[in-house]
C-alpha cells in the first residue's frame, strides 16, 4: 500500500527551501507489484509528464545542494539511507550542517519530490559504495537508454524533472533567481488531488 508523508520546511539562514512541501512516498509503485523495474517506473513516470534524468549510486556522504530553477524527484530502487531535506552545510565537505530541516528513512520504493529551493543531501548509505553515475553520459538532460540492463549495488536512486526542464546545482547561500512555478503533474500519482496537484 502506498503511503503518503507531506513536509514544510520553512527557509533557513542558508536554504531558501519552498512554500510548496516535500512529498514521501513509501511503496510509490506497489501497483507494479514484481513489475516494477527502472524501465517501467520511469514509464510510469514518463506517463504523468516527468522524464528520468539520471541513475546514481550514492556514496557515504554527499554536501547539500538544491536545484533553484526546477522541481525534482527520486526513486529508491536499491539499499537503504538517509536523507536530509531543508538544511546547508556549514564546510564544504560536508561534515557540519545547519540546524534546522527534516531527517528521513529512504529505503526501496520511496519516491521523493523535492520543491525547487528544497535542500538535500544524502548520507549513512548502505550497503557502502564509492558515489558513481550509473547512466551512460551527463546527468544533465533526458536519458533515453535500456535501464534495466544497468547493474544496481549499494544505495541507488534514479531521478526525474518535468518535461522540458533544465536543472542546476546550487548550494548554502546561492539564493533563488525567481519563484519556479507548481509542477502540471505528480511523478506518482499525476492529476489526481491527492497528490502535489491538490497539495501543492
């Protein structure tokens, strides 16, 4: 069964974060049952107006970053982690953050998506594995290859933007260039009003 958690995460000193809230869903493609592969979630996916970008695999640490010009999602697919939303790091490695945002529980099947302004960064991954992009090519822009075919170990995610947008990486300080406008579609649950299109 699917489940639903919805978050507001007000700005801090270095996040701008977003008035629209994070959404967690746990079991997110349950319906797919045993069919629920990295190619037919991002057709599932592909189907409410957001294209897969890139597959990562996560390594034990990651500095906190947001996108300022596009909404994003993320899909667990394998392993277990972390993940803090809504907080910047005090160094450059990453090591000390803000106070302030929300720690969550990722683990296979959570979907989570992340408002334009909404800081993350993921950490605590198991099992443990260097940080690699597993998609052929830059994450930057839509990933057209067989997915299935790609081997997953340790922590991975596989994420999404909505069709047409262009993302960026912007980090504790970097501010917002204007609002980003409430997403058309939810990756998981597309028009319907339980979704972003009713919460957001």
């Amino acid at each position: 069964m699917t489940t639903l958690m919805v978050h507001h995460l007000p700005p801090t000193k270095l996040i701008p974060n977003s008035p629209f809230p994070l959404l967690h869903y746990r079991n997110a493609f349950a319906h797919l049952g045993p069919n629920a592969t990295p190619q037919t979630i991002s057709n599932a996916v592909k189907a409410n107006n957001w294209d897969t970008h890139w597959l990562v695999r996560y390594g034990d640490n990651q500095r906190a970053h947001y996108h300022s010009i596009a909404h994003e999602s993320m899909v667990v697919l394998t392993g277990s982690a972390k993940i803090l939303f809504g907080a910047g790091d005090l160094d450059e490695e990453g090591e000390v953050q803000e106070e302030g945002g929300v720690v969550l529980e990722a683990s296979v099947g959570d979907v989570f998506v992340i408002p334009a302004g909404v800081s993350h960064k993921t950490h605590a991954a198991k099992p443990a594995f260097p940080f690699t992009l597993l998609t052929p090519g830059p994450a930057e822009g839509v990933y057209e290859g067989p997915l299935d075919e790609i081997e997953l170990t340790g922590f991975t995610m596989m994420g999404f933007y909505e069709k047409g947008a262009v993302w960026n990486m912007a980090y504790a300080g970097d501010g917002m260039e204007k609002p980003v406008p409430k997403a058309l579609m939810d990756p998981v649950r597309g028009s319907a009003e339980d979704g972003l299109v009713g919460i957001w």
